[in-house]
C-alpha cells in the first residue's frame, strides 16, 4: 500500500527586508554577514499574519490542489515553535477555516524546527493502520528575534501543508529520527526571544542530528547519496545544508532547488519542508527525494520519498519559487510595525 503526499500548498510573506537594511541599523557589515551565512534577504509577515493564517493558506491551497473533500481529512497537526497563543489549538482554527468538520484528530506541536516533520510521521501512521483516509501536516512558523542578535539576519515567515493519504503523487518509502537532548536552542515561558548557544548549535546539535538521521535512513534502506535525485535539509542558514550535504556524500546540483534561505531566510517549521515542496514542484515520476529536517533541542527526521506517476497530472502552479520571487522589500522602520503588531 502506497502511503505519502497526495498534494501540498506553500505560503510565503510577500513582504522581505534585505540583510543591508537590518546591518544599517546596527552599524555592522553587511557583505561581511551575507558572506558568514550566505543570506541576502528574509520574509517578513504582514501586520495581519501570523502561523494560523500562513497555515490556513497553504492548507487551502493543498485541498485546493487536490480538490478532496475537507470532511475527508481525519487528522490535522500544525507544527511550529511560533503559535499566536500559547493555550488555544491552532490547528483548529485550520480545520474550522477548511471546513473539515468535527471528527477529526487535532494537535499542535513543538519541536522546535522540525514539528512540521513529525507531524507528517504521525499522519503517515494514520494512514497506514486505515484509521483515517487524510492527514494533513503542516509547519509554520513567524520566527522570533531580538533586535541587534545575530537572529535577525536569517528568523523569517513561512510554512507548507502536505496532505497525507493512499495513491500519492510521492510516496514514503521509509522514515527515520534520531533524537538527544541537546539544549543548542531555547526559549523560556514568557520570555519574548530565544536563547541561542552559539558555536554550539553547530557541530553538536545540527551536523550530529541531521548526518546521524539521514546516515540512520541511508544504512536502514540499504541507500546511498548517488541513490537520490533531490535532498533537503534543514536550512537555518545558507552555509549549514551545504557543508552537511557534502559530508554526506551529496552534490550541490542535488541540493539547489530547495536550498531557498538565501532569499527568503530561515521559517523555521517550514524551512525544510518549503525547501521539499519546491523541489515537489519539479519533480519527474521515479525521482528520489530525501528530506531531513532539524529541531534545536534536539532531533531531526528523515524520510525517502519516490515520486510516483500520479504527480504528472498535478497542478504544482503558483511554484514554490515563483512565491519566493514575488518579495515586495521594505525599510526597518516598516519591519518594526510588522513584529509589534503580530506581538501584541
């Protein structure tokens, strides 16, 4: 039984501020910055957005997409570290604005930038023990930042929905997770802005979780890098996926079509995933995918994905990189409406 994608919908923040106009600010260099993290410009939510409505659109656009009965969808899980309240669901507000009814499975989750991921696991395994026909798992994020920190360069605004089920346009061939408790990240109750450890978000928590996840995945399957078309990685900044896709054996040509932070910065939840969608977009039957987020704290999961025959005859237009390409810039001042109106 084929279990896996049978459509997805992206959103991204028209809006974006370039790595100048924040340095300006902060009478830093910005050539020097856009060398260290290989980031030009980010994404920025409007006044009115936030992760429940980015979440709702790219999910109206995978229904869309599909064109499947909301009432369908048996589970939904919106991950992300962002959610505009910290007690009331956002993933019913998702089901209440698809018009998915009531009988369906709900939560948010929190993993810091791979909640997305696990949301999708966990709609897979819905799917596959029949106890629902869709799952729908998506990962949002309006990331945080404090002023001045090195943060503010790359925390953007973004997210993508995949709706899981039988006869997919891309399958799930296998799924791995490799988990510690690593604390390279982190942001206490109440606090406005996380905490970061540095150097040590570096070799510690993302280079040992996404090898070891993606390495756990490759030995499981008996795979190898030359055995894909298309990896992903989480992307929190430019130079991060690229130095661990060559650790791992893979090649920038594999790699380029969802390395998408130089342009839109890192969404978190949805960096990985946007990145997976935009390589969906272009994607040929037979192709193989491998997808591997990463969480601060820490952990990351892996998935081989085979695209299926199906995707031929689904429509992938808007693009993911036509949305990155349509950005509308703004100054600091503008940027400072948009965060302090979302954080009131």
């Amino acid at each position: 039984m084929k279990v896996g994608v049978v459509s997805y919908g992206t959103y991204i923040p028209i809006y974006r501020i370039k790595v100048e106009e924040i340095a300006r600010i902060w009478g830093e260099n910005a050539e020097a910055i856009k060398g260290g993290l290989g980031i030009y410009q980010k994404s920025v939510p409007d006044v009115d957005e936030d992760t429940a409505t980015i979440s709702v659109e790219a999910a109206r656009e995978a229904v869309y997409r599909a064109n499947i009965n909301p009432k369908d969808i048996g589970a939904i899980y919106v991950g992300s570290e962002s959610h505009p309240y910290a007690v009331k669901p956002t993933a019913t507000i998702v089901g209440e604005a698809l018009g998915v009814g009531n009988d369906f499975f709900s939560a948010d989750l929190e993993f810091a930038c791979k909640a997305g991921t696990a949301g999708m696991q966990m709609c897979i395994g819905f799917v596959r023990s029949g106890m629902i026909k869709y799952g729908l798992a998506i990962g949002a994020d309006t990331s945080q930042s404090k002023p001045g920190d090195a943060l503010e360069y790359s925390a953007a605004a973004g997210g993508a929905a995949f709706i899981i089920g039988k006869n997919p346009i891309a399958e799930v061939e296998e799924t791995y997770s490799f988990t510690s408790d690593t604390p390279d990240f982190w942001r206490r109750e109440l606090q406005p802005y996380p905490s970061h450890g540095g150097r040590f978000t570096g070799l510690p928590a993302y280079f040992r979780h996404v090898t070891s996840a993606a390495q756990g995945l490759m030995d499981k399957m008996g795979l190898k890098a030359s055995d894909f078309d298309y990896a992903v990685f989480h992307q929190p900044n430019a130079k991060f996926p690229v130095r661990v896709a060559k650790m791992l054996g893979f090649t920038n040509e594999q790699i380029k079509q969802g390395l998408l932070v130089p342009y839109i910065g890192n969404t978190y939840s949805g960096a990985s995933i946007l990145g997976f969608a935009a390589i969906l977009d272009v994607a040929k039957p037979g192709d193989r995918i491998l997808l591997v987020s990463f969480g601060s704290g820490a952990g990351s999961d892996a998935f081989s994905i085979v695209v299926t025959d199906a995707i031929e005859n689904f429509e992938r237009n808007p693009t993911v990189w036509d949305k990155v390409n349509q950005g509308v810039f703004i100054d600091y001042g503008e940027y400072l409406k948009h965060r302090d109106k979302i954080r009131m």
